[in-house]
C-alpha cells in the first residue's frame, strides 16, 4: 500500500511540473509578444501549452486522490474530472486559432512583415518570423 502511495506522489509530482513548466514557458513568451519588437517569432504553440497546461494540472489529480485514499478514484468522479479536461483541450485547440488569427491580424495591422521560410531553430510549419523591415528576415535570431 505505501509504494502504491509513493508511486502515485511521484507520478503526480511528474505532472505538476510538466505543467508548471508548460504553463511558466509559454506565459513568458506570450507577454514577449505583447513587447513588438523589431522581430517577432510567434507561433500557435505558446497558447496551446498555456491552456493545456490545465489539462495536465488535471491529469495530476488522479494520483493526488491515489495518494491520499490508497485507493482508485471512484468511476463517478472521475468521468467528471475527464470531462473537465476534455473541456480545457477543446478550450486549448480553439483559443490557440483565434489568438493566431487575432494577433496576425494585430501584426498586419501594425506593419509587420511575414518572412519566407521557417525561422532558424523551429520546425517547419511551427512558427512565422515577423519583422518590420524586410531586410531584416535575412538576419538569423537573436
């Protein structure tokens, strides 16, 4: 029963931070989007993890309820608490499309540039370099 116990504090300690971490990254690069700077690499990913970051917070209940009762969550609570995550998912894929479509849009706006290419250090299809001189998509980032 007491390795069961630890098992579910460690496994519960892995999602905390997973999510702690997820949550702390992409909040640092939202509000770096906020400061317009000459160059701006922005991707949709930032805003995904910062609201799945409460999916994974989520997740970390299960074994938080292992821990303490030493027993499986009952059936009916955790339908419940899955619900709840499925909602946050589906709350991470929408508001990450409407934040890229709001702040390109912002962007444009504004007068930056969309460079060519996927900047250095991304996957492909993952991030766009805006920049408001075009000379500036040749210059590698910072």
């Amino acid at each position: 029963m007491f390795t069961i116990r630890l098992k579910a504090i460690a496994s519960s300690l892995v999602f905390l931070i997973i999510g702690i971490g997820a949550f702390y990254f992409s909040i640092i690069d939202i509000i770096g989007y906020f400061e317009f700077q000459d160059e701006i690499t922005y991707s949709w990913g930032d805003c995904f993890a910062f609201v799945f970051s409460f999916v994974v917070f989520i997740f970390s209940l299960y074994p938080i309820y292992v821990a303490f009762y030493g027993s499986p969550m009952p059936i009916c609570k955790a339908k419940k608490t899955y619900k709840i995550a499925l909602v946050f998912f589906v709350a991470s894929l929408v508001s990450s499309v409407i934040f890229s479509y709001v702040y390109t849009g912002k962007l444009e706006s504004l007068g930056y540039i969309a460079c060519r290419g996927t900047p250095l250090g991304w996957t492909p299809m993952m991030a766009t370099k805006y920049v408001t001189d075009k000379t500036l998509c040749l210059a590698p980032n910072k």
